[in-house]
C-alpha cells in the first residue's frame, strides 16, 4: 500500500481501491445524510464493527515528548477517558504491561509518519485518530499527534484537552462514527475542554450510541465510585507564542492559488497553507495546513503554489510556480525542480491553471486567455496550441485553477466563485458561476445573493468518505461559551446536509 495521508492509493478512485480500504482502516461516513437528519431522532453513528468481548486491554506504548503532562497523568487521563464509555456500558478496560499480549488498544503519541497510513500534520489540523473494532492489530488502536501542545483543562485557548480528545477517539476505537449532536462528545471537531475527568458524563446522544452497540450497564450506577480520583493537575503550560509565521488566510474569501483533486480529495492551495476537501464533502480541518510541513522537499523558497494537479498515468501529483514544477510522489519530492518548457511551454512562460481531462486523457495547461493541450503518453503538447480559452464557453480568464470532481465535472475557479462544465461538456453549466464558499469550504453564503440557489455538492463520489476517523481542531479559535453552541453549530448543519444531496 502506498501510504498518502489517507488518500486512496491510486489516481483511480476505483472500486477495489475503496473496497480494499475500507478494511483493516477506519471507515467512517463522517456525517450523517440529509435523510438521517430529517427521519431519525438519534444523530449518533454506528460503525458496525463491534468487540466481541466486553473486557478490553489496553496500554500507553508511547508517551507525549514534550508535554507538561507527566506519563502518569497521562495513563489516568486515558483509564478515565475509557471509563467514561465503560460506565455505561459495562465494558471493562484494563490496563496491560509491555510484556504481556498486544492490547486491544494500544496508544501512542506520534509526530508525522508514524507507520500506518495516515500521517500527522503537526500542530493544529489532525490531534488524534483511532482505528475501528475489528480483528486487524492496527484495530481499536489511538494515535495522538505529539505535536500538539496536550493540556489538562487548559481554559485559556492554550493548548488541546487531552481528556476530551480521548474521550471521542475511544468512542471511535469502540466503534461510533461522527454525531452532530450539539453537546456529542463524537462532533467531528474539537469543542475544548470538557471539566474534570473524574465528573466527566457522556451525553445522552453518546449514551445511546455506545449502548445500542454494547448494550446497557448490567447494574453499575453512573455514580457508583468505581474510578480513582485523579492526581491534582498539572497547572497548564505557559506556552512560548506560536511560531512566528504567515497570518492564517480566510478560505471564505476565496483567491486561492492552485486547487486539486488528488486521489479524490480536492486542496486549495494558497500562500503557504492548505486546506483539503474529503471526498465526502467535509474539510479534513477548518484550520489550514503547512505547505511545507506536507510537501517533504519542496524548496522554502516557494512561497505559493500556482497550479497542482494529480498526473494520472503513475499517480504523481504535480505542484507548479513559476517557471518551474516539482514532481512529488506521495508527499515526497522526487528529484529536482523541472522547467516549464518541459512540458512544451515557451521559456518564462508560467501556468495559472493546470488539469487532466478524463474524456480525452489530456493535461491542460492555462496562462491568462490561452491554454495548451499536453499528450503525456508522447511526451508533448499536441500541435496547434495555444489557443484561447474561449473554447471553454464561458469559463473565466486566468482562472485560479481547474480541477475535475469525482463526479467527473469539471470546475474553475477564480476569486470566489466557481464554473462548472458538466461531465465531458466544455460549456458552462447554466447556474455558473456559483459562490465556492458554502458548496466547496463551510462557509456562508455571501450576504450579497442571498438567494442564490443551493448548487449541486460537488465533490462526492459514488460512496461515503473513508476513513475519515479523526477529530480535528474547530477553526483555531477557543471553545465557545457553551450556550452558545447551538447557535454556532447552524452555519454547519447546511454543509452536513448539503454533503450528501447528490449522493
Ligand atoms: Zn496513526
Ligand atoms: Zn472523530
């Protein structure tokens, strides 16, 4: 298995693939359907996959590096983090030494690569991710990325609770997907801390889910003192400023520099950062990653990215700026940087947008009002070209980039908008263009058409998302007061039903 941050591992979004990772990974529809929504009471998901046995093992093989947190607040955290789901359930955890058998769960604190196929992204993004029940090793194993800054009860936006991180993802390594409950500890973004470990109760949604699976509590009354009491906590860090760096963009205003589908994942590049898009329609985070941070050998002096698109032939992804491109495969780059003219373009010239097109396996390449056509099995552009861009009926000059969805459509973008040309038309969907904000990123629609008709999501493929079993940071800012949440959970609910409209 090739091993990309969880993307399929081929261009092709074939069924074998997908079938192949559903297994031993987590596969995870990440949000409830519009239909789930509207006929079931119950928000919670199940996964299907369950223990068989109600006493699990589990052990902290790895402990975080340079937390404040002592390894043995560490281990109470997660004994407390498992109980809260035992409580209720009458699971029974029990922690294992080194020397005895594998554990059901096994946990670590990991940075980056970390030998299973989803590497971590460092701080902010990604916290943790947990694999399913089932009978693979990997199974009901809990990653935490350690590089992020793990608190207790940190109440200063400092930090990331690790009780409550580990509280959803046991709820995932017991076999529960995402809910969009409003006080669900299984939200797919991290809500802050969520008070004393010791006190901590599951919500009644959680409740529901977890004992749908695992059946009720024989006879062990929630306040039944079956727990220690924890050691005091630690006073929080007092954490050094983040590091210097670019601010972080707002992807709601759109302008980004380059967009991709790769692997079935769309990514908008901009500035240093990235964001990306689940095949299911749901951000992996609404706080952006590092450019380079992702991209192992991409020169520091490439500040931007000003067209990416994934070669379909071998699979690798291509990043362009200037003059120049950068082959990577997988995350890693592969040999030098490349000129333009490599692929047929004249000396200096550069690329706003680049694509393969599925109807006829060609690459474009768009500069301002002209585009070449490359033939990548002869290693040239087709002769004839440039020409202008109008061809695309009413595509936009210069667009920000192309890319084509699982859908098979393809889309431009530029500023904050989007084209789309339906599957293999190379003319313009009437509705076109569209703001990308509320169909492509979780953001609101523009206030200035505010009744613009919802346009079709695009990105779904035929089935759910996969292994999306993570739990991600809320948009960097600090947990809100909680009567607030369900307020602010309304700009999310529409791109929750919107995700599966044309599934
Ligand atoms: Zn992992
Ligand atoms: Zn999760």
């Amino acid at each position: 298995m090739q091993r990309f941050a969880g993307l399929p591992e081929t261009g092709l979004m074939d069924a074998v693939t997908m079938a192949t990772m559903r297994k031993p990974r987590c596969s995870l529809p990440d949000v409830l359907g519009a239909a789930g929504l509207v006929r079931r009471r119950r928000r919670y998901a199940l996964r299907g996959s369950i223990w068989k046995t109600r006493t699990l093992t589990w052990r902290v093989r790895s402990f975080p590096q340079s937390s404040q947190l002592s390894q043995e607040t560490v281990r109470t955290l997660m004994s407390y983090a498992l109980s809260a789901w035992g409580v209720e359930s009458g699971l029974v955890f029990q922690e294992v030494g080194s020397q005895d058998k594998e554990p059901d769960i096994l946990i670590d604190f990991a940075r980056a690569y970390h030998q299973d196929s989803y590497p971590f992204d460092g701080m902010g993004g990604t916290l943790a991710h947990a694999f399913f029940p089932g009978e693979h090793p990997i199974s009901g194993d809990t990653h935490f990325d350690d590089e992020e800054t793990w608190t207790l009860g940190s109440k200063d936006g400092e930090g990331t609770d690790l009780f409550a991180v580990a509280v959803h993802e046991f709820g995932h390594a017991l076999g529960l997907g995402h809910s969009s409950a409003p006080n669900s500890i299984m939200r797919p973004f991290y809500q802050g801390p969520v008070g004393d470990p010791d006190k901590y109760r599951l919500s009644q949604d959680d409740r529901d889910g977890l004992q749908q699976l695992y059946g009720k509590a024989p006879q062990t009354p929630y306040d039944k003192p079956t727990r220690k009491p924890l050691a005091p906590p630690p006073q929080p860090p007092v954490m050094p400023p983040d590091r210097p760096s670019s601010p972080v963009p707002d992807r709601c205003e759109g302008n980004f520099d380059a967009i991709a589908n790769i692997r079935g994942e769309t990514f908008f590049f901009k500035g240093p950062w990235f964001w990306r898009l689940q095949p299911s329609g749901q951000l992996v985070s609404p706080r952006p990653a590092r450019l380079h941070r992702f991209w192992e050998g991409l020169p520091t002096q490439v500040k931007a990215v000003q067209a990416a698109y994934a070669r379909h032939r071998d699979g690798r992804i291509l990043l362009f700026s200037g003059p120049q491109f950068w082959v990577f495969q997988d995350r890693q780059l592969e040999g030098a940087a490349r000129p333009l003219t490599e692929l047929g373009l004249p000396p200096g010239e550069e690329v706003d947008a680049v694509f393969w097109w599925p109807l006829n396996g060609k690459t474009y390449l768009i500069r301002g009002q002209q585009y070449w056509r490359y033939d990548e099995a002869a290693a040239r552009p087709d002769p004839g070209y440039p020409r202008d861009l109008s061809l695309w009926e009413g595509a936009p000059p210069a667009p920000d980039d192309v890319t084509v969805s699982n859908t098979g459509d393809t889309y431009f973008f530029k500023g904050a908008h989007y084209w789309r040309f339906p599957k293999g038309s190379v003319k313009t969907a009437p509705d076109s263009p569209q703001p990308m904000g509320p169909t492509w990123l979780d953001c609101p629609a523009p206030s200035s058409d505010p009744g613009l008709p919802r346009p079709r999501k695009p990105s779904p493929s035929s089935g759910p998302c996969d292994c999306q079993c993570e739990i991600n940071h809320a948009a960097g800012r600090r947990p809100p007061p909680l009567p607030l949440l369900p307020l602010l959970l309304l700009p999310l609910l529409p791109l929750l039903a919107g995700g599966v409209v044309s599934s």
